[in-house]
C-alpha cells in the first residue's frame, strides 16, 4: 500500500532533512473572509488524477508532513500538515496509477520505457525512464537498467 511507501521516503528525508516548521508566537485571528481551514477538495483523491505528473511529484518530494501527523485537527497550521501528508499518499497512489514504480534504494520512481529485455525472479532489465527530482527536475532515460524486486516498493 502507498502508506508503507511515503513513510519509507519520509524516514529516509527526517534523518537528512529535519522539518522546521513555522509556528507563529503571536498568531492573529484573520477576517472570516480569509480562508480558516484548508480547502477539502485537496484531500481528494479525485483532484489528483487531474494533475501532470511534474506536480505529482512535487507533491511527492516537498511537500512536509509525516505520518504521525496525519490525523483530524482543527488548527489552520497542523491541518495544512495533514493534508500535505494526503497528499503525498494520494500524489503516490496517482503515480503507482500512472504505472510509475517506487524504488526504495534510490528513493526515486521509475516507469518502463519499452518491454524489459530480460525478466528473472529477482530482477527485470531494460529501458527506464526515471523522474531526477534532484538534478534537474526533469524525466531522464536509463538504458540497461536493473531493477532488482527487493527494492521494489510493495505498495
């Protein structure tokens, strides 16, 4: 399930990249015609077939959030959290949709380019296409790249 998946890339981030989210000391109150909670139509899984794939990553990749935070709440602040936290699950469900693959090593997602040139019980190699969320934010091809079933995201 995509569960498992987001906290696996989410641990992996907390120990290189320790969130520090803003809190407000002195919060206002704002106008009631300011938005007072997160719009709910984010946390649809619906809104998310409709993005490009760019987005989906995005989502994905930099949007903070862990899954201890994901819960009901009440406050703007840690409501934002939880729906960026949804949002990365449901950014990975569409992607998984979308017939990209979730590798745990590389802590990247892959999509067959072509039909694998070769196909074990441990590993398929042949043409990927891989998203480089770190470089050059942009889809790169892999050819002869084996993609061992143990780093497989099961989910």
């Amino acid at each position: 399930m995509c569960v498992e998946l987001v906290i696996a890339v989410l641990r992996a981030e907390y120990r290189f990249h320790r969130p520090k989210y803003y809190v407000p000391r002195n919060p206002y109150q704002t106008p009631a015609y300011y938005p007072q909670s997160p719009n709910p139509v984010l946390s649809t899984a619906g809104i998310f077939s409709q993005l490009d794939v760019e987005t989906l990553f995005y989502v994905f990749y930099f949007l903070p959030g862990t899954y201890q935070q994901y819960g009901i709440t009440t406050d703007f602040t840690s409501g934002l959290r939880m729906l960026t936290t949804i949002g990365r699950y449901l950014a990975a469900k569409e992607l998984k949709r979308q017939s990209w693959r979730f590798h745990v090593k590389y802590l990247t997602w892959f999509q067959r380019h072509s039909e694998p040139q070769a196909i074990t019980e441990e590993y398929e190699q042949g043409v990927y296409v891989y998203f480089d969320w770190e470089g050059s934010w942009c889809q790169r091809k892999k050819s002869d790249f084996r993609f061992e079933y143990r780093y497989l995201s099961e989910d």
